[in-house]
C-alpha cells in the first residue's frame, strides 16, 4: 500500500513539474472523474512550487479548481445518462428501490446546491457527490456554480498549507489521512444503516404478508 501512495505521489510531482498549470487541472479533473487521486498531494504539492517561485498562487487555486469542475462534470453526466437505467435494472443489488431514487431526486432538489457546496470541502464524498447529483438530474448550472464555488475554497485551502509547509508539504500527507479514516468510517456507518434498513424493511414488509 505505502508502495502504491508513493509511486502515485511520484506521479503527481512528474506531472505538475512538467506541464505546471494544465496538469494540476489534469490531475485534480481526474480525482473529480472518480478516479483516486487525492487532492491533498496535488494542491499541497503545488503550493510548495508556490514558495519555490515557479507558479502563482491565484492561477493554481483557479486551475484546481477548474479542473474539479471538468471532472465533476464527466462524472454528472455519466449518472445523467447512465445511471437512472442501470440503478434501476441492478438497484437490488446495492439494496436500492425506486423510492430510493425518487428520494434522492427530491433531496437534491430542495437541498442539492447545500450538498454539493458541502461535499466540495469534504474528502472522499467530493469525489463521488457528482454522479448521484446526475442521477437525480440536479439543475446543471447550479450544480456547476456549487461546485465551483467549493472548489476554489478547496484548492485554496490545500494550496495554502502546502505554500506554508514548503519542502516539507509530504509530511501534510499522514494528517490528512486521518482525517480520511474518519470520513471513511462515517460512510461506512451510513452504508451498515443502509443495508439494516433494507433488511428490516424485508422483514417488516413478510411479516405483513
């Protein structure tokens, strides 16, 4: 695993050494994607060539930014297209019904542009917000301004730490990972509810048969 997260940390430091401005938007589009490349490697790290002189800070909290959009978009627009269909051909397999997904579609339209702003500041859950928000066909362009909005504080936040740490941004790494052990355990959590909620839902619904 420590094997893994080097190599991948080695990959984002070729990256943004190499093509600066469009690979943090390249890498940070591809976190946003689903894909698991963390946020608090590509900004922190960018923020250190921040102190070093070799980028501006504005143009890289923008460009992270930029690329969560792009990313965030791809991944709207699979679960727009894709994602009702298959949900609803294999939902009983990851314990969701209908109702599931017509209750999903109404929480993200009274409380979409909330969650979403939110989910922006959050690790692991601001990776993967952007597919159901498709599913439930959130309004584009205030799932677009939401993102962005949350986006710049993101890459803000992460940019500036990793301008204030300097040459020692890796050592930001483990600090953030606890705190993705938390969120991690807090999902896991909702996800046991979710299936003891499924199950006893069975149990209620034989036992009134």
């Amino acid at each position: 695993m420590e094997a893994i997260l080097e190599w991948g940390v080695s990959v984002v430091i070729s990256v943004i050494s190499t093509t600066k401005y469009l690979g943090i938007a390249f890498l940070m589009a591809l976190e946003s994607a689903n894909i698991p490349i963390p946020s608090e490697i590509i900004m922190p790290f960018a923020g250190y060539l921040v102190s070093q002189g070799e980028l501006r800070f504005w143009l890289v909290v923008f460009w992270g930014a930029v690329g969560n959009l792009i990313g965030s978009l791809v991944s709207y627009y699979l679960g727009f297209f894709g994602g009702r269909p298959f949900l609803s051909r294999f939902g009983k397999f990851f314990f969701m019904k209908n109702s599931d997904l017509d209750f999903a579609d109404g929480f993200f339209k009274k409380h979409g542009s909330f969650a979403i702003f939110l989910a922006r500041l959050l690790p692991i859950v601001r990776t993967f917000i952007s597919f159901p928000a498709g599913v439930s066909r959130m309004n584009i362009w205030k799932f677009s301004l939401y993102t962005m909005a949350g986006s710049l504080i993101w890459s803000f936040f992460l940019t500036f730490i990793g301008v204030k740490a300097g040459e020692n941004w890796k050592l930001l790494e483990p600090l953030f990972k606890k705190f993705d052990w938390l969120i991690a355990f807090i999902l896991l959590l909702c996800l046991v509810w979710w299936i003891l909620r499924h199950i006893l839902n069975n149990q209620e619904k034989e036992k009134n048969e």
